[in-house]
C-alpha cells in the first residue's frame, strides 16, 4: 500500500511555521468592524434560589450595549441539549437553561451577561449586575448525593440520579461463589480522582448574526465543528443552513471543547439581539468553573481469581459524579466508554457491574483524554496488582497468564466487544526489557538505600479507539453517526487541497493526512493542502476526540484518494491509449506494463481532466472524489508501560526513575508525530496519579480554581520518557491504524499507582487514593507503622 | 484618565494613549494587534504571554502597559529575522516541540532568555528554565530536545 517514503516517515509538521511565528489565529485574535464584548455573571454559590436580579447599574455603565438575563432568554434559547441518550438505563434529562432562570445548580453557573464596547467595561459592568440569591444546601459529593435527605438538584431526577447502568456478562455470581470456596477475592474501593482539562487557551467565542440574510456566522473554540453547527442551530432555532461554524487554530482541547456549552448559545444571542458581532473570551477562573470537568468516579470493585492468578469475573459499582447539568456526551463516558472496556485485555469470562451517574452541585463531568477508558484501566490494572500480591505472583507474571492470547482475535469480551487484533505479549517484554525488570528487581531485593524504596509498576492496556462504526452510535444512543468525509480535489495544475471532516487542534494532522495522500497519489507533499474546521468548507464531519481522527478521518482520506487515483488511472489509459489493466502507477507516475517510456504524469492527467477537450466516454470533468467512511468496528490499540520509582520514607516524596511506554497503534505514519502524543498522555496520566486533583469544600466552592491551586504538571516533574512500538494492524482499517491520542493517559495512571504501591509492600500498604501526594504517602506509611507498633505493645 | 506611553516593539516604535490598569499583554495583542503573545491564565502560572522586556523575559500579563513605557520589547513576531526563523523557531519545527502551539511562543521566549543565561544547558537546567511556563499537549519532552537542539545551533555546533 505503501510506495513512497512518506508514510511512516518522521518529517516536520506542516503546520509549525505559522504556529511559531506568531502567525497563527486563534478565537480570541479575532476582530471584527464594529464587535462588542460578552462577560457572563456568574453565581457565586453552588446551590441557590435566585429572587431578584438588578441589572439597572449595568445598563446605565458607559459602554454597555446590552445586559440580559434568564428571563430574557426565555423562549428565545432552548435548553442546552445532552447528545448521549444511552438505553435501558431510565436516564434523566432535566432542562438546562443557557442562563439560570431562578435557580442556580454549581458555582459558575450563568446568570446574565452583559455586552459592552471593551472587554474591560464588559467586566465592570458585569461586577454591577446585582443578584440576590438565597442560598440552598449544596451536595458535591457522589455517593452522599443519592442518600435519603441530600440536598436535591432537579426534580425531574428523583435522589438526584440521573441513570442507573448495568453491564453482565457471563456468570459472576458463580465465578465469585467458585473463589470463595476455593480461589481469592479481593475487593478495593477505588476513587477516580475529578480532574481539570487547562487546555491552554481557554474557550472562546465570536459571534456574527447578519439579519440581511439571516446567517449567523461563529468562530468557536471547537472540537466538532459540525456538531456545534447542528447544537446550535438546534439551540438558537437558526436553521442548520444558515449557520456557519469556524474552528480556527484551537489551542488544544483534551475533550473539554467536544460540549456545546450555554456560553456559546449566550453569545450568539446576544450577537443576534444586539445586532454587532460580539466576543467572548473565557478567563482562566472561568474555565476553571465552567468548562466541563473529568473523571471523578467512586468504585466498589471485586475481582474472583484461582490462587494460581487465573482471573475469573469482575463485580462492582461505581457512583459516577455528572455535576449539576448533563454536558453533550456525559452519559455515555462512564458507562459505554468504561464499563465496555473494564475487563481490559485479559480474559476475563465474568462481569457484573453498575453505574449510577449522579447530579451534584459541581461543574458538569464529560469527556477529558481518555474518557472512560482510563478510569476503567485504572481498575483492572490495580485489581491486577492487588490479585498478584495475595496470590503471591509477581505482577508480569499475572498479567502474561491472563492475557487474550495472539491467536484468540477477533475476541469478543464478556462486555460483548470483538477487539479486532492484538498481540500483547510481546509488547509486556519489550517494556520489561527496555525497563530492565529483572535487573530492577535484584535491585529491589537488596532493600532500600536511605530509607528511599524502589517500586515497579506496570500498566498493560487495551482502548477502544476510532469511534466508531455509526450503527453502534446508534446502538448505544450516541445522537450523531461517527463515520467521516473527506474530498480530494486536485486543482489544474496539479495540487491538491484535501478535506477532512475532522478538527485537529495540535494532532497534526495537516501533516500525516498529507502524508497519506502523498503516498496514495504520489504528490509532493507541499503541494497538498489540508483543510478542516470550517462547516461552510467540508458537507459534514464528526470531529476530533475518540483517538479517531487519523482512523476514521485518515481511512476516509485514503479511500477518497483511491478513487482519486482510480479516475485519474482512466484518464491516463484515454491518454496513453492503453488498457487501463496495462497501466502501473508509481510515484505519481502512470506507466504503460513494459513500456515505461509511455508515461504520463499525475499532474499531466490532471490537467486533461479540468481541460476535459478528451475525456473517456462516461468519465466526467475535473478530478476529485470525496469518500464517506464508516468503520465497521472500532480499533483497539495496546500496550504495556512500565515505571520505576524511589519512594522517600521519610517524606513520602515520588521520584520517577524510568518511565517506559511500549505502545502499539498499528501501522505509524509519522513516528515523530506518534512520541509527541505518547509523551503529552504520559505526563497528563502521570499527573493524575501523582499531582492533580480538583477540590470542592462541603459547600461546593471550588478550591482549586486556579493555575496556582492546582497542579498542572511542569517540565521538572518527569524524567525523560523512553518510548517503543510493537505493530499490529488494525485488520480492517484501510491503512492499519488505531489511533494514539489517548494511549499515554490511559495507561500510565494505573503504572505509576502500581509502582508506588510496589515500593510500599514492605509496609503494608495495599493502596492509596490518587494524587499519590507526599502528604498521604507518608500518612498511609505511618498508619500502617503506628498499627504494627500497637500489635506489638499488646 | 488616560496616559501617554511609548514603546518599542520588533524595532518599531509605538505611541499610544492608555487606561493606566491596561495590561501589557492586552495592549500588545489589542492596541497593537500583535496576537502571537497569547493569554493563558489569570495568576501569572501559565507563561503564555512571555515575552522580552529590555532584554529580560517577562511575563505580560503581570506588567500594566504604563510600566513598559520606554521599553525595548521583543514579542514572538520579532523573533525570526528577514524571514529566516531564528534557531529557537527552527529548534522547536525540528524537534517537534509543538502541538497546538498555543504555549509556544511563550515557550519560546522563555527559552531565549534561558539559552541566555546557559548557552549550553544540562537537560535539568532546560526543565528547570521551564518552571514558570506550561504546556499542555507535549509532556515537555520534546520541547527540551527542542532547546538542546537551539542551543546547538547558537554555539555554532554540528547539528544532530
């Protein structure tokens, strides 16, 4: 498939030069004739009752164009919708204003928005908008919040539940019953820690409302641009038609720009009501508050094993915390996108396992890299470590005998997916090679040096990637199809300019899409353009998130160049007055079988095909081909990353010492590209289970809502990474990958948790909540300590 | 109300009238429409709007514009000469040490001032250098090959 040198090749990105030149254009270097600016008043409190609002001062304040509020929506702004309705699960779906009526449900929920000739008065003005509330009790916590008495968000969702999930497979109540009598059963209560996305650049909006022809043009920091489009019009009543959604240069996303959020409903109306384009820039405490949040799950989990570490079945339960509002794919990350994947890439025959999403008054809870799938990794691969230490194994060893084995795919788990390949044994030895394992765990044998301990962990994972094939969308209640388009279109002179329905946002896929294009047609690859993120450009796209842009997008690129090359391959026969069965197509070279002097190339056919002075009967004008592609199944790439730690006894401090990420996402089309993915996962991964942490107090004010409250991760924090690649073919995708954007994330949490619980043995510590922070470490340390001192007093 | 300031931005001097609580960083990007310096934060942790202030790396948003007032500022703009991209720009397209891009030229600069104070730096001094700057996307990783690499090529050094 592969003829040139650039499939696979680690070449620049395309994209770089304007990005570091400062040429590039954001949201927020946007500005129109005559554009006003948004600020959004927000509540202070998590949990109140709103009983006047006084916007008077505001209206009065220089500058200000317009103030409005709730009431003033009403009727004129739908809801803000949920787009995953999973099924069988009697899921709630309480209304969302875009602006709070006369209730707010978190700390930042919005209450007016003031509109104003500068950003500066805007924020003036939207300090004197006067809002009395009487205050409510807040509920924050998950598991509490369903309690008989908590305090209740919605009536719509009686004990403020908003689904109930269950997942069974097999038979666990036998398999447990079976480890009972004869096996082990561990059981662990594990917390998913709620984390912040801080995608650089905040969110943002510019909105244009043309009343002359009713469009309403947005420039949005997105993810899907489609998917805004479709949002929005259904949200603003503007038809679908008659507007238009830019995603210009993104500053990176991680999933928090995937929800279509009331601020963008906000503006749009407010740039329609006013009648000036109108700007709204996130600040940073905002994003904070009202940019959705990740993650925050509580576990109950059980597993069933044999003694000799055969694993049986998995049980449990997790309360999953949504916030006080369903954000656009909320449902379905803690239940398709996590329990489908809980049994990781083991076979393990049984499972039975519920979800309860639950409201609480927080920031809503959606997609953040990984989605679902790293806390479910986290789980398996603990329960892993957990079942090898009482059975008395080491972890490896564990993890090789349960592993689905090579010749097992296509494999159809207890969850009922079919994983399409893999073969994870050899990418658990390379990782132990390249950690030097054995060595390492002489080491650790000799005991600690100045009272600093030595652990290894491991995190062998399997994702579900490329999402997806629509009729599972469809299946699991996703409301959108997930196939992709691309068009091809080469010009008169020979250069092409590709669309993708995709909206990469620092993937780089300006670069690799190119690359696969290059190799289909054999074009330079400057002369190729890619674009994206811009619904009046591309018929229609799912965007980016799901590591699917390279496997869905890439696969539709691919098949559209083929048809590309197909055309052009019948043009060329015309030309050269040969059978087309006789051609050969190198290089971008069209030759006649054993006459390569009779060649013409794919520039000179693409000429003849604009000219069309002698096309091929049936053969119409012009060359280029779009594709639609629908994968036929998800891909599911794997891994193993292996981590060694020193862990300070006396102050509980982690020192990474080598960090190890083996990963396999089939066939790589730009290995630099790959790293730079690997390497940002690690370390987000990495800091969940070391550093970051959102906090609320009991009253749901958000502690950590700053860059100086919370811990984003810094460059002195890691060591340097050391990547390898095992590759397995994704089997039914046209170009065999699988995706990578979300590897790094997924597996390395649960190995760097696993190293540091490695480190402890000697201890008796079995597990600690993340972020594994130096505080609970020695804490969990000296309980552990102060117990062993109180047996041996008694 | 409003106060007089000149500053001197990439070689170009600029005059204008400002509130006095105008930030440097907006009156970069707004009153001078140089957006390549971006924001990423309210509380000065991000690095996002780095630039050079006299010869110094400062953080934009934690100056108003009246206190550049007769500065010499370099902001990302100013960075490649005549069109050829200077070794920090190459260093970062060469080593991939970019993703969304949006940190970069913060990053960027903030390396400039780095290589200044360490021509040759160990891996630790580049990541420590890098202590007042985030980046979201990368892991950092390549972004300290990126330095190596641009260092590389201000000592005149072969480069790898």
């Amino acid at each position: 498939m592969a003829v040139s040198s650039l499939f696979g090749a680690s070449i620049r990105r395309r994209e770089d030069p304007r990005l570091i030149t400062g040429q590039a254009t954001y949201t927020d270097d946007l500005r129109l004739p005559g554009m006003v600016y948004a600020s959004i008043v927000r509540s202070p409190h998590a949990h109140a009752r709103i009983t006047r609002i006084d916007a008077a001062a505001a209206r009065r304040h220089p500058g200000v164009v317009a103030v409005f509020t709730g009431r003033d929506l009403e009727g004129k702004i739908n809801p803000i919708p949920t787009a995953w309705l999973i099924p069988n699960s009697d899921l709630k779906t309480p209304p969302h204003p875009a602006l709070a009526v006369d209730r707010v449900r978190y700390a930042g929920d919005g209450v007016a928005v003031v509109v104003a000739d500068g950003p500066y008065t805007a924020r003036d003005a939207a300090a004197l908008v006067r809002v009395d509330y009487e205050q409510l009790p807040a509920i924050v916590n998950q598991e509490k919040a369903v309690e008989a008495g908590a305090p209740q968000l919605h009536e719509e969702a009686p004990k403020n539940v908003a689904f109930t999930w269950k997942l069974a497979g097999g038979d666990a109540k036998a398999a447990f019953a079976e480890a009972e009598r004869s096996g082990v059963v561990v059981r662990q209560r594990f917390v998913n820690q709620r984390l912040i996305p801080n995608a650089m650049e905040t969110r943002g909006v510019v909105a244009k409302y043309t009343s002359g022809s009713g469009e309403l043009t947005v420039w949005y920091t997105t993810q899907n641009p489609h998917i805004a489009r479709f949002l929005m019009s259904v949200v603003t009543g503007i038809p679908e038609h008659k507007v238009r959604v830019v995603a210009p240069e993104v500053g990176g996303g991680f999933g928090s720009k995937i929800p279509f959020y009331a601020d963008e409903a906000i503006v749009a109306f407010c740039a329609k009501a006013t009648g000036r384009p109108v700007k709204w820039t996130e600040d940073r405490r905002e994003n904070y508050l009202a940019t959705i949040h990740g993650r925050d799950h509580i576990t109950d989990l059980e597993i069933a094993a044999r003694r000799d570490g055969t694993l049986l079945a998995l049980r449990g339960k997790t309360w999953a915390n949504l916030g006080a509002y369903l954000s656009t794919a909320a449902p379905g990350v803690p239940t398709i996108l996590h329990g489908l994947i809980l049994t990781g890439c083991y076979t393990i025959p049984n499972i039975d396992y519920e979800v309860q999403g639950v409201f609480t008054n927080t920031t809503p809870v959606d997609a953040y890299r990984g989605a679902g799938r790293p806390e479910a990794t986290y789980l398996i691969e603990r329960m892993v470590d957990l079942v090898a230490a009482r059975v008395g194994l080491d972890p490896a060893d564990v993890r090789r005998k349960n592993f689905i084995k090579a010749e097992q795919f296509p494999h159809t788990t207890a969850e009922g997916l079919s994983y399409d390949s893999g073969n994870y044994g050899p990418a658990l030895d390379k990782a132990l090679e390249l950690i030097e394992y054995t060595r390492l765990r002489d080491v650790q044998k000799q005991g600690p040096k100045d009272n600093r301990y030595l652990g290894l962990g491991l995190s062998t994972y399997v994702e579900i990637c490329g999402l997806g094939p629509s009729a599972v969308a469809g299946a699991v209640g996703f409301q959108g199809g997930l196939w992709e388009s691309a068009t091809v279109r080469l010009h008169p002179t020979g250069k092409a300019t590709v669309y993708t329905g995709t909206s990469p946002h620092g993937q780089g896929e300006e670069t690799t899409f190119a690359q696969i294009v290059a190799d289909q047609l054999g074009l330079p690859i400057e002369d190729i353009e890619v674009v994206h993120g811009d619904t009046g450009a591309i018929s229609m796209g799912w965007g980016t998130y799901g590591s699917r842009s390279t496997v869905v997008g890439g696969a539709a690129i691919a098949v559209a160049s083929q048809r590309v090359r197909d055309k052009a391959a019948k043009i060329a026969a015309h030309m050269l007055e040969a059978a087309e069965s006789d051609l050969t197509f190198e290089r971008g070279r069209f030759s006649v079988r054993g006459t390569p002097d009779r060649s013409k190339t794919i520039q000179e056919v693409t000429l003849q095909a604009y000219l069309a002075w002698s096309l091929p009967a049936g053969v119409e004008p012009s060359l280029e081909a779009s594709a639609f592609y629908d994968p036929t199944n998800f891909t599911f790439p794997f891994g193993t990353h292996a981590v060694a730690v020193k862990v300070d006894a006396d102050t509980g401090q982690v020192e990474l010492r080598r960090y190890v990420a083996v990963d396999d996402c089939g066939r790589v089309i730009n290995p630099l590209i790959v790293d730079g993915q690997v390497h940002g996962g690690i370390v987000q991964g990495i800091a969940q289970a070391l550093h970051e942490g959102a906090a609320y107090d009991a009253d749901g004010q958000l502690l950590t809502g700053s860059m100086s409250d919370y811990a984003v991760p810094r460059a002195r924090m890691f060591p340097r990474f050391v990547t390898g690649r095992t590759e397995t073919p994704s089997p039914h995708n046209p170009i065999g990958v699988k995706g990578v954007g979300e590897t790094g994330t997924i597996a390395s949490t649960p190995a760097v948790v696993n190293a540091v619980m490695d480190a402890l043995k000697s201890f008796g510590v079995t597990h600690i909540d993340m972020p594994l922070t130096p505080e609970r470490i020695w804490a969990a340390i000296h309980k552990q300590s102060d117990k062993k001192a109180e047996v041996k007093a008694r | 109300m409003k106060r007089a300031i000149s500053v001197t931005v990439n070689g170009t001097k600029y005059s204008n009238e400002v509130e006095p609580r105008l930030l440097l960083v907006h009156y970069i990007r707004d009153t001078l429409g140089l957006t390549g310096t971006h924001v990423g934060c309210d509380t000065s942790n991000c690095g996002a709007c780095t630039i050079m202030m006299n010869g110094r790396a400062v953080k934009a948003c934690t100056l108003l514009a009246v206190q550049a007032d007769t500065a010499q500022l370099q902001t990302v703009e100013g960075l490649a000469t005549n069109g050829d991209l200077h070794p920090i720009q190459q260093g970062f397209w060469e080593e991939h040490g970019l993703q969304c891009g949006f940190c970069t030229p913060g990053m960027m600069m903030a390396a400039l001032e780095l290589l200044r104070r360490h021509p040759d730096p160990s891996e630790a001094q580049i990541r420590e250098g890098l202590e007042g700057n985030l980046c979201r996307c990368t892991g950092y990783q390549h972004i300290v090959n990126a330095i190596q690499n641009a260092a590389g090529k201000l000592r005149g050094a072969p480069v790898r």
